[in-house]
C-alpha cells in the first residue's frame, strides 16, 4: 500500500526534525580540539539535563 504524497511529506520532516535535533546535541563534540576528558565531562553534563527527544514521547 502506498503512502498519500502528505503522509510522505510529514514522515520526511518529521525525520528532518528528529536528525536536527540530534546533530545540535552532538555538534559541540565535533570540535577536534575537544580532549577525552573535555568529551566525557561534556558528556556527563548531557546526561544530568532533562533532554526532550522528538518522536520518543521523553
């Protein structure tokens, strides 16, 4: 069953939406000057915060 040209459309942005979500929490640690120990601090901050993830209903 094929899916109606909206139904296309609200899954490709929905997933556009989800990828940008993600890529502004990771952009940060992109940076190649970034240490480990920079990484893992950076990291540990990212778990203590109360993240909302799209499509995950969190």
């Amino acid at each position: 069953m094929a899916l109606s040209e909206d139904e296309d459309h609200r899954r490709a942005e929905k997933a556009r939406q989800v990828g940008l979500f993600w890529y502004a929490l990771i952009q940060d640690l992109l940076d190649s000057n970034l240490t480990t120990r920079e990484r893992g601090v950076w990291h540990g901050n990212w778990r203590r915060r109360n993240t909302r993830i799209p499509s995950a209903g969190r």
